[in-house]
C-alpha cells in the first residue's frame, strides 16, 4: 500500500462508507421513534446511491483528495419530521446523536479488535494500517459533527439542550458558524481523535 494514490482512494472509501452508516443511523432513529419520513424517501439504507450528494460526495471531495491532500464532503440530509417523532421534547436531539454515536460504536469496535488481536494475528504489509484509519476516521467524523455549529448534528443537539442560549450564539456566529468548524476540524480535532485512538487502541495512529 505505498501506491499515494491507491491510498488516497482508500481513505476515500472509508470515509464515504462512514458516511453512509452515519446519514443510515440518522434515519434508523427517526423511523423507531415514529418518523417514517426517510424510508418513504429511500433513506433507510445502507445502499450508497440513496446517501450520496454528486458534487458533495464524488466531485468535491475526490478533487481535493488529489490535488490539495485534504477532505472535504458532505452526504445528502437525511429529511424527517420533527413534528411525528414520538419523543417531543428530545427527538431531534437523538436523531442528531444517531450519527455520531454510530461513528463512534465502528471505532470502538474496530479499535477493540486492534488492541487485542493485531498482536497475535499476521496480516498483509500495510493491513493494521488501514484498519487503523478506519477507527480514525469514524472518531474524526463524530467529533466533528458533534460540534455546536449550524448545519452540524452538534448544533442540533445543543438546541435541544440549550434552547436560548444556542439561539443567541447562533444568531452571533451566522455564516461564520462553518468557518470556525473547519478550523476546528484543522487544528483541534485531529489530536484530539488521536487521544481518544489512544484511549480506545492503546497505541497512537500512525
């Protein structure tokens, strides 16, 4: 796996792939809590096609992946209605966690796997290796959408939490919300998933 190319399309499949089991936990959590919205829509999937955003999932990111080495995406919304959830009070709030605790469930998992088994099992050149960007990249993209800023889940979840308080911020940040999450997501994010790949691991990613 020494291929720069091959690895980049790696990442990029595991990337989209997280993507997809999170936009996927997004609509489980509406439907089991009495929305049925997404899967009259086609959302209740694991099928690709039905997630994907041709500009923001293929086009945008597979540009960048190339030709400047970083990622940037995104996967079509998965629409519900907050108004037929069950839970009133709190349904978005866990509709919004959906996605981000699945991310989080796959690097637990695989991360477990790596911590007990890369020791005794022999595998390929290059293969822990990849096994490990999967649990990077799943805490990543639940860290990064558990941030508080509009239109992240994160954002979601503190309106629920914090009604007044996120309606003020929110108001003050505006468009500028994205930004500070993408600058987030360059110079915080990244060490501290690679505390929590640690934690979970027991070893730092490579």
């Amino acid at each position: 796996m020494n291929d720069p190319n091959v690895i980049k399309l790696l990442i990029y499949a595991v990337i989209v792939a997280s993507a997809i089991f999170h936009e996927y936990a997004h609509a489980w959590a509406a439907y089991a809590l009495g929305d049925d919205t997404a899967k009259r829509e086609g959302r209740l999937t694991l099928n690709p096609l039905a997630h994907l955003d041709p500009l923001g999932t293929v086009i945008v990111p597979l540009f960048l992946l190339f030709y400047s080495g970083v990622f940037i995406g995104w996967a079509k919304p998965v629409p519900y209605n907050p108004y037929a959830l069950k839970d009133q009070r709190y349904g978005s709030l866990k509709v919004a966690a959906a996605g981000p605790l699945t991310n989080l469930i796959i690097a637990v998992f695989f991360g477990l796997i790596l911590r007990f088994l890369e020791p005794s099992i022999y595998a390929p050149a290059g293969f822990w290796d990849f096994w490990g960007f999967v649990i990077y990249i799943n805490i990543f993209l639940a860290l990064f959408n558990l941030l508080p800023l509009p239109p992240l889940d994160g954002s979601k979840i503190f309106e629920d939490l914090f009604p007044k308080f996120f309606r003020q911020i929110s108001e003050r940040l505006g468009i500028f919300g994205i930004l500070f999450a993408f600058l987030a997501a360059m110079f915080i994010l990244g060490p501290l998933a690679n505390i929590i790949f640690r934690i979970i691991t027991g070893s730092l990613f490579y």
